[in-house]
C-alpha cells in the first residue's frame, strides 16, 4: 500500500522525451547523436519514441555528449518504470474487486487482521499484503490450484468458503511467526502432554498460556485465532516450511470439554500422521481422511476420558455430582471431559451437568 505523504506522480514521460528535447535545443539531429555516442540509430530512435529502455552504459555515453549527467538519465528513468509498475498495480487491484468481495472484510478488520481502509483499491492491496501475495492469481495459485504443493498441499477449492477459510488459516501463521520454538521433538511432545492433561484436569485462569508454553517446550507452536463468518472451524493442525507443527485453535464452543478435545485431536494428528497431512476441522470437504479423522478421534478420547474409563462411569449406575468429581479426580481429568462425553452420545440431556462446564473465552 502507498505509504502516506508518498508522492507517486501521475504522468511521468520516458527520459527519450527529455532527450528529444535537449537535441532540439542544440539543433542536432538523432543521426548525429548516435555517431558521437557510439550507438546504433536505431537504438537511439527507439529510446526517443519510449519503446527502448535507457541503460546504464547509453547514461555515461549522453553524459560525455550532452554534458548532463549519467545519475540524471538513470533516475529519469527508473522514475519512469516505477510509474507504469505503479499504473499496472492500479489496474490489477481494480480488477481484483470481486476478488476481495468474497473476503469477510469487516470481521477481519474488526478482529485487527486487516487495517481500516476507504477505497476498493486500498482493500485489495491490505487484503495481498495481509496473504503476502502480488495478486488474486497468486493467491489462487497457492490455496486452489496447489502449485506449491511442498508448503500447502491441499486446495481449498474443496472447501465450501475457501475465501475465509484462507483468511483464517493465514492469520494463523502470521500469529506463529511471532513465536519462538526449538526444533520439534516427538518424545517430547509425548511427555509434554501429559503435563497439559494435568492443566487440562485443572483448567486453571492461565490455562491457554501454560498450554501455549508446554508445546513450545516441544517445537510445536499453538495459536488462537477466532472465527470468520464462513469459517465455523475448531481447529487445524499443518506443518509450517516442513519443520514446526502448528495447532490452531478457534475456542469456537468457547466450553472448556469441546476446546481440549480439538486440542487432543490435533496433537493427535501430529503424533500420528506427520508432516504431510493437514487438518481442518468443522467444515466439510472432499480432500479429508475420514480414517485419520477417527484416528485423531481416539486419540482425544485417549487423553482426556479414555473408552476403559467411561465403561467404568457407565457400570457405576447413577451419578451424584459428588461421583463425578470422584472419577474426574481419578482419571485425572476434568469433570466437564466426563459430562460432555455423555451428553455428545446423548446418554445425558444438555441441560444436566452444566455446573460443571468452563466458559473459554480467549483475547484475540
């Protein structure tokens, strides 16, 4: 985007128009010029009517003729270029219009993702430099036609709202970026995890930090990034340039039962199908592996009420309030892991246990 103050002319001539000028002044013809600067006429003629660039050795050879300097002509011309760069910039950001549409601006400016801006234009241009593209075909090119298949290896075109799903997942790694993390170590991911079950059982008021900080600890970085309109996704797992896993979090439930099962599930995806597989959970596609999607499944249940666990609950009986917190305290998990279990393979109303459930509401 143009920076403020910036002046950016409207019309700036070719230097040839310039030196057309000055041969006039001295009454010297083009095919005079070329012998004394040692350059083809036709080259000087083509830099006269604008078809042909100035370059640095024609700059020195006018200096020596003409008297003006070399530093004149080159700075004539590079303002040229960057006036028809900046005049062919203008025109792909007004074609890209109806690209930006499909983007849920608002909310992203709302959320601070995107500046405030005015003209259509100026959308377009915070839009490429929020996706760090030149262009809607570049970005395209990236997320629909996959032609960088090492870095992001599915298209969105499989995607119902590719556009705001892009969105999200950007603002994801751009919240990555701002973290720190060692090499990523399998193992230890492992023995950090039951650290955050522990966090997990908790749910203490720092719960999203001290889980943030335990998976550095791993080389995997975790960010929450609400939702878009478009967008309802839970969560996301992806490698970043091959090397560090990254969780994205939504909290879209904002329940503490719903937001550390997509957080299992997504380490499970980690540990379980590497570096290749991309996660997008809570919006429909053709690309997803319904296998590893269960597997990711069991996983969570795993860590957080596991099937042994919950027959043990079930063969009980009926459950006093008390009961629960017995298990939960048992098990090593939350009571809400318990109640949210039971009440998603609708052994339990929605109405019952909510005593029990924590409100997650993370800051943006």
């Amino acid at each position: 985007m143009t920076k403020h103050n910036e002046y950016v002319p409207q019309t700036v001539t070719h230097p040839g128009v310039t030196l057309k000028e000055k041969l006039d002044e001295l009454g010297m013809s083009q095919k005079e010029f070329a012998v004394r600067s040692e350059k083809p006429e036709q080259t000087i003629v083509k830099v006269i009517d604008g078809r042909s660039a100035l370059t640095p050795d024609m700059a020195v050879k006018f200096e020596s003729v003409l008297g003006i300097p070399a530093t004149f002509w080159l700075n004539r011309q590079q303002q040229y270029d960057e006036a028809v760069a900046r005049l062919k910039r203008s025109e792909l950001l007004a074609e890209a219009c109806d690209w930006v549409s499909r983007f849920p601006l608002k909310k992203m400016i709302d959320f601070g993702w995107l500046p405030e801006t005015r003209s259509q234009e100026e959308k377009a241009e915070a839009l490429l430099s929020f996706f760090s593209m030149t262009s809607s075909k570049a970005w395209e090119n990236f997320y629909l036609s996959q032609k960088l298949k090492v870095s992001f290896r599915i298209s969105l075109a499989h995607y119902g709202e590719p556009y705001a799903i892009s969105a999200w997942l950007r603002q994801g790694e751009l919240q990555a970026m701002q973290l720190d993390a060692p090499a990523f170590d399998r193992n230890v991911f492992l023995e950090v995890l039951a650290e955050i079950k522990k966090v997990m059982a908790e749910h203490p008021d720092d719960y999203f930090t001290r889980l943030q900080r335990l998976c550095l600890d791993a080389g995997v970085k975790v960010v929450h990034t609400p939702c878009l309109p478009k967008a309802p996704i839970h969560g996301s797992t992806r490698w970043l340039n091959d090397h560090t896993p990254l969780i994205q979090l939504s909290a879209r439930y904002k329940q503490n039962d719903r937001f550390w099962f997509t957080f299992f599930h997504e380490a499970g995806h980690i540990i379980l199908h590497g570096r290749k597989y991309i996660s997008i959970e809570g919006v429909q596609h053709e690309a997803a592996n319904d296998n590893k999607e269960v597997e990711a499944d069991e996983f969570a249940v795993e860590w957080t009420f596991s099937q042994e666990e919950e027959q043990e609950v079930l063969r009980y009986g009926k459950l006093t309030e008390q009961d629960i917190l017995d298990f939960a305290r048992k098990f090593g998990t939350h009571p809400a892991m318990i109640i949210g279990r039971f009440q998603h393979k609708k052994l339990l109303p929605y109405s019952v246990g909510r005593q029990f459930m924590k409100s997650v509401h993370l800051d943006r």
